[in-house]
C-alpha cells in the first residue's frame, strides 16, 4: 500500500461524543480515510489521566469506537482499534520518556493548565508523561501526517522532536509526522458559553450538543442557544459569537457557505434560523445516533472488529517497536 500514513484518535472521555468532535474530527476523517491509510485510536491510556471508574471506562471506549464507525470511519478501509489493545504504545512510550528532557515536557501547556486545575495532589506523572505516550502513538505506525486541533499542536512539535532526536541518535526507526491544524471554520463553541470550545468535559450540559442526545433534546438546546439582541442572522465571531457559532455549525453540515445561509435568513428572527438548524442537526445526527445505538446493541459483534484492527495495528506497531529495541541494544 503507497498511501501516506495518518494517525489521530480520541479520549473515551465520555458517553457520547459532541458536536465539535463530530465536525472538527469525524467529517474530516471520513474524508481523510479514502486518501490517506488512516488509524483511528479510542485511546483509552490517555483518558487514564482522568480519575475513571473501570466499568464506565470500558463502556466509553465501546460507545466512542460505535460512534467513529456510525459517522462513516469504516473498520475495512481504516484501521480504527483501542489503544490498550495494542501493547506497543506504552511500551514505545518508555523508551521515549527517556529521551525528553524534564524541562523540554515541564515546558507543555496542556500540562501547565491541567496541573494548575489539579492542584499538587491530583498531578499524576501520568499526566506529565502524556505528551510521550501520544508521542509513541504517532511514531510507531510511521505516520506522515496528523490532523489535530491547535491545542494538540504542541504535542506534535514535540513528537517531532523526539523522532529526530532518537533517528540522529540510533539510525532512522521513525518517520517525521507532520500536524495538519484544524480549520478554524470546523471550531465550535459551547452554545451557552459560545468563547469556549464545546467540550465532552464541559461544567454543564445545556451548551453541548451530544451526538447521542434524542432529538428533542438536541433540538431543545439550539432553541436555547445563546445569541444577542441584535436579530440578524449575520456571521461576526468577535461581535456575535453565538450566532457565528450557529452559522459554522449550519455550514459544516449542511457543505453550504455561511453567506447562502445568512441570504436565506435575511429579515427573519433568530427563531426561524434557531428552528432550520435544529432540523439540520437532527437530520444529520439521527441517523449516526441509529447506526451506534444498533452496534451497541451487539457489543460482541464490535468486539470482534474492534479486536480483529488492534491485530492490524499491532503487526505495524510490533515492527517499529522491534526495529527500536533492536537500534537501543535490547
Ligand atoms: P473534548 O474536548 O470533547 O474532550 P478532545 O480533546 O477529546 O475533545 O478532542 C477530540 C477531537 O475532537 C480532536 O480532534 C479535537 O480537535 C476535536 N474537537 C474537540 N472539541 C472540538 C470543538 N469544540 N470544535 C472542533 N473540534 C473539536
Ligand atoms: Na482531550
């Protein structure tokens, strides 16, 4: 196989994953998929760094993996596995952890914010080794590029770095991944809140559209959605961002431009634009919730797809693992 190599995943984080990680991450990957030789991770050892109840983990990572092939990533085209099924990461992780510098990982934002939150006590080594642990996801499939938000930037950078470093130390064992850095038009925010990104781990609930949620609910949420007094459908992130944040969402699932939409919504309220983009949504997460609530419902069946990646996945991750422990001298 000559296509390029692509690696992204996501936390287990939740029940159900949210309209941002559907329009910055799935679409695109489901487009990504047909063009590049895409692995898709649940990455379960990641969401480690969070307290977690076992029974619940498991179940997130089953609902996050029935989510990825309901919105189209196919387990035929792409490899799309569990993280912890493959032991190659941690293991690569090692390896890695010992060639960053203290200071080059005390210096990761991610970890200056969460470490801030956490306070001293709930600041695990886990967390600060994060960066290394995403580090060995990317590297060990040899992965040319990396879609990722801008906030995973950082860790991108960093990864590079390490594979430069161990390729000029022992030989070349890795690929240099390059980050392709989501589009601000696939950003969306909180509809409460519309500053900050919508988020699985958001305080509360009334800003999030769940992927999952049933369709009133959904469409409960965008009735109520945060807009101003003005009462023009008009895109201005800076002036109006809850309606600029409708509008991108409207775009994103609709492939229409923001300007054909604000033409179509010129001179009527909020209203009417709050009730077409509930219909949008509703028409394109209904069916996704469908197709995940079914393989749910069959969770040996999803098992078994999801066991039958994690060997595909394994025999690349194996061969760089091999080729790594071979150049280190063990
Ligand atoms: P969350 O904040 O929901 O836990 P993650 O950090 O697990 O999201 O991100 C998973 C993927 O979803 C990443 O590719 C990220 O860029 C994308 N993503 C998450 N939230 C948003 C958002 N609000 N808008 C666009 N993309 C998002
Ligand atoms: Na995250």
């Amino acid at each position: 196989m000559n296509k390029p190599r692509l690696y992204s995943g996501m936390q287990p984080s939740a029940d159900s994953l949210q309209a941002g990680n559907y329009i910055g991450a799935l679409l695109q990957w489901r487009d990504l998929q047909e063009t590049y030789d895409a692995f898709f991770s649940v990455v379960d050892l990641h969401a480690m760094t969070q307290p977690n109840n076992p029974a619940e983990l498991r179940e997130k990572t089953r609902r996050t993996a029935a989510q990825y092939i309901a919105a189209g990533i196919e387990p035929s085209k792409s490899t799309l596995y569990v993280q912890s099924h493959v032991p190659a990461h941690a293991e690569l992780a090692w390896i890695l952890s010992t060639l960053t510098g203290f200071g080059e990982a005390s210096r990761m934002t991610q970890f200056k914010d969460k470490s801030q939150r956490y306070g001293q006590d709930g600041t695990t080594v886990g967390l600060f080794t994060y960066p290394v642990l995403m580090a060995a996801d990317i590297l060990l499939y040899q992965t040319d590029i990396v879609p990722v938000g801008e906030d995973q930037k950082q860790h991108v950078e960093l990864t590079r770095d390490l594979a430069e470093r161990f390729n000029a130390r022992y030989g070349k064992a890795f690929e240099v991944p390059v980050p392709v850095i989501q589009k601000d038009t696939a950003r969306i925010y909180d509809l409460q809140n519309p500053t900050a990104k919508m988020s699985k781990s958001a305080a509360t609930d009334a800003g999030v559209l769940w992927l999952l949620d049933d369709p009133k609910a959904t469409a409960k949420k965008i009735m109520r959605a945060v807009t101003d007094s003005e009462g023009s459908v008009r895109y201005d992130r800076e002036n109006k961002p809850g309606v600029s944040n409708l509008l991108v969402i409207y775009a994103a699932l609709t492939g229409r431009q923001i300007p054909a939409i604000e033409d179509e919504y010129a001179g009527r309220g909020y209203g009417d634009f709050k009730k077409g983009l509930a219909d949008v949504v509703v028409n394109e997460f209904g069916p996704v919730r469908e197709r995940a609530l079914d393989l749910l419902d069959d969770p040996a069946e999803l098992d078994r797809v999801l066991a039958a990646n994690a060997r595909r996945a394994a025999e690349v991750a194996e061969r760089t693992l091999g080729d790594v422990y071979d150049k280190v001298g063990l």
